[in-house]
C-alpha cells in the first residue's frame, strides 16, 4: 500500500507538470507572452534567480531570451524589459499602457492601496498631481529650496568637522541632513541630528531599504474624493521616505567611489576651486560652469544604479510590444540597470569613468540613456530636488574637506551587499580633512 501511495504521488507530480509544462508552451511566443524558463509548479523559476541579485541574475537571462522575456516569481508571471530601446518603447513611447504599479507584497502592505509610490487606485494621479504642485508651491525647483539645501549643508559640515578627523561611518549623517530638506519642506520644521527619535525613524527607513532590497486641498464632503485624510499622510510619508533614503544612499555611495578614486575627487575639488572658491558656498548655477562634477553626479548615479529594477509597473490592458502581447494586469520590470549599463550608449559600463559623459573638449554630455529616476508616468516625483541635493551637498562637502579612506583604496569594495529593487552600498567608514 505505502508503494502504491508512493507511485501516485509521484505519478501526480509527473501530471501536474505536464500540464504546466503544456500551459506554458500555449502561452509564450510569437504573437503570445514573451518567452522565458520554463517555470515549476508553485516555485516558477525562483530556483534560477538569486533574490539577492536580481538585476544580474535576469541580465543573464536576456543572453538566451532577448530583450523581453517573462519569468515567474512564484506563480505570477513577471514580464521583464532590458536594454534602452524596448524600456523606452514601453515607459515612454507606452506612457499610459505602462502606468500601472505591478504588484509588490511589502509597498501593499505598508501603503494599503494608498499614497503616491505603491498605489495602483484610479485616484493615484490624481494625488500625484497634487503632489506635485504642492512641492512647487513649497519651492521645488526654485532658488528658495536651494538655500534650504545650503542651510542644511552647514549644519551638516559642523557635524563633520566635529569628526576631528577620525573614522566616521557617514549613514546617519547624510541621512539627517537629506531628511532634514524634505522636512522643512513638508512639516516646516528640521530636526537635530541627535535626537533619538529622528534617528530612529532614520534606522527604520535604512532598514526597510534594505528590507524591500497635510490636511490641506481637500474636499472632505465629496463621496469618492482620494483627498482624505488617511491618503494625504500616505502620501506625505511616500514623499519623505523617498526623499530621504535614495538621494541619502546615492550621496554615501558617491563618497565611497570618490574614496576609491581619489583622482577623480582631485579633480572635482580642482574645478570647484576654480570656479567657486572658497569664500562662498556652490550653487545650482555654477553647475553649467562646472562641466566635470557634473559628469561626475552623474556618472555616480548611472554606475551605482541605486533601484536597478526601478519599481515594478503594470499593463493597464493587453499591449502588444515588438512582437509579443502582454496581458492586462501583468507585472513588468523594466530593468533600468540594463539602461544605465549599455555598453552602445557607455563604452566600459562596469567601470566608474566621468568620462562617459564628457565630451572629447571637456564639455557636458547629455546621454537620453540617463534613467535614474525611471521614465515614463510613474518617474520620481522628486527628481528635480533629488538631483539637486546630490549636486549641492556632494560639492559642498569636497569643498571643505577632503575624504580619504582608513584603508588602502584598492581594498575598498564597491559592491552592492544586497542587490535587488535597490542596490544597498557596502558600510564603510571615512576620515575627512578640511581643507
């Protein structure tokens, strides 16, 4: 009897599989859902990518899928874009097919279907919009956001110098100080960088990176408004975690690839030297005067990829694409990573060189292969401060000081300790010198 239990189980595995086996092959390619590894039972082909690498994991699969293919995670099927020509077509040239936010278990959880960055309601643009204007009307993209950026920039260059040259870990530093920018802007209020309960929230907001790898304008007494109370805080929430944790993590790994290139941090001190000076501090408008550093921001933010899948998106109903449909409701990863890294667009993408966007007279290159901030309906809200805050406090600090390592640099490791929605730097520490 046990045999014969034993002999249907297994007869029933064989059948099950068969079947899936049978419902893939129905399902995928041309003029179908792109192709991709043939998935288990239950598992999908979670047994072939590595959670903790995913960008690679699936940058090797597009060596015998293509551009486009789907794998599952778990049971759900998960379209995925690599390279610039097909994300473009699909978050650009698809805008509005591609708007959805595909489906992501911990941003549900948190958000409960609310606030700007994990919502997937029919409101979302609407409080997004709203967002939007509101920043602008607070000062996003204007000068007044640049002083409050240079006024955190002093409070965080007393806290350095209070390093007396010692080994530091920058993480609550630079986190303090970035938080502090988008605090004055929604609770008009910034904090000290030690007071506990900041840094509390500051631990947790590292963690959940890790983790994850105002009451105004509303019409209270509209029966459907999304301008509740309950959404309005989701969505200030959304706009200081993302406005801390990512420009703060992009800034700590900037200092680590300037620690192990300190030619390069020669450099940029040398053009900051010559253009700005020393008796004020730098400015969004010498940026234009500053070709180098420029190409050095953004080298660091194309080579560090700091959210490699962006986040995932959603079909908002069948779409073709090349030459294969993706059903409505599918999850896509367009992986920006495979953007960044292209070696058509950058010619060595695995090495840190400012020189890729530098053109041949030393001028500033534009690259449209640039997609940090992902691209399309569901780009960053907060680019423009983002790219800001990096530009400024990166300036600001090698201005007054110079960052050398408590290690040779040639030890310094530069790779990612975790590395899947979000690429989290290694933890390091650093002695600064003034200047």
């Amino acid at each position: 009897m046990e045999l014969l239990g034993a002999t249907s189980a297994v007869l029933l595995v064989c059948i099950v599989c068969l079947l899936s086996f049978t419902a893939w092959r129905k399902r995928f390619g041309k003029g179908k859902m792109p192709p991709g590894p043939i998935p288990l039972p239950i598992l999908g082909n979670m047994l072939q990518v590595k959670p903790k690498d995913l960008a690679k994991t699936l940058q090797k699969l597009t060596e015998k899928y293509g551009p486009m293919f789907t794998v599952y995670l778990g049971s759900e099927p998960v379209v995925v874009l690599q390279g610039h020509d097909v994300v473009k077509e699909a978050l650009i040239d698809h805008a509005d097919e591609f708007a959805a936010r595909g489906h992501m278990p911990i941003g549900e959880r948190a958000n409960n279907g609310l606030g700007i960055i994990f919502s997937n309601n029919e409101g979302w643009l609407q409080v997004r919009r709203f967002a939007l204007s509101t920043l602008r009307n607070f000062g996003m993209g204007k000068r007044s956001i640049e002083d409050r950026i240079q006024e955190e920039a002093e409070c965080l260059l007393e806290e350095i110098t209070k390093t007396k040259r010692m080994p530091f870990d920058p993480t609550y530093m630079l986190s303090c100080s970035v938080s502090n920018v988008i605090c004055s802007v929604i609770f008009g209020n910034r904090y000290d960088y030690k007071d506990k309960k900041f840094l509390a929230l500051m631990n947790n907001m590292n963690n959940t990176f890790k983790l994850m790898n105002s009451y105004w304008g509303q019409e209270k007494d509209r029966a459907n408004s999304h301008f509740h109370l309950k959404n309005l805080i989701t969505s200030t929430f959304d706009l200081f975690v993302a406005g801390t944790e990512t420009t703060s993590t992009t800034i700590r790994y900037g200092l680590l690839l300037l620690l192990k290139h300190p030619k390069i941090q020669e450099k940029v001190q040398e053009e900051i030297d010559r253009v700005v000076g020393r008796s004020r501090r730098p400015c969004v408008a010498d940026r234009m005067q500053m070709p180098y550093t420029d190409a050095v921001v953004h080298e660091i933010q194309r080579f560090i990829s700091l959210t490699p899948l962006s986040l995932p998106h959603a079909v908002t109903k069948d779409i073709h694409l090349k030459e294969y449909v993706i059903p409505k409701g599918t999850t896509v990863f367009p992986i920006l990573s495979s953007v960044l890294h292209d070696n058509k667009e950058f010619a060595n993408p695995e090495e840190f060189n400012p020189g890729h966007f530098l053109n041949e007279n030393g001028t500033f290159r534009k690259s449209e292969f640039f997609m940090p901030f992902s691209a399309g309906k569901r780009i960053c809200v907060g680019e423009g401060l983002a790219r800001m805050e990096i530009f400024l406090l990166i300036t600001i600090i090698l201005q007054n000081f110079t960052l050398k390592p408590v290690v040779d640099p040639q030890e310094l490791s530069i790779t990612p300790i975790l590395s899947g929605t979000g690429n989290v730097p290694p933890i390091y520490q650093l002695c600064a010198i003034p200047r």
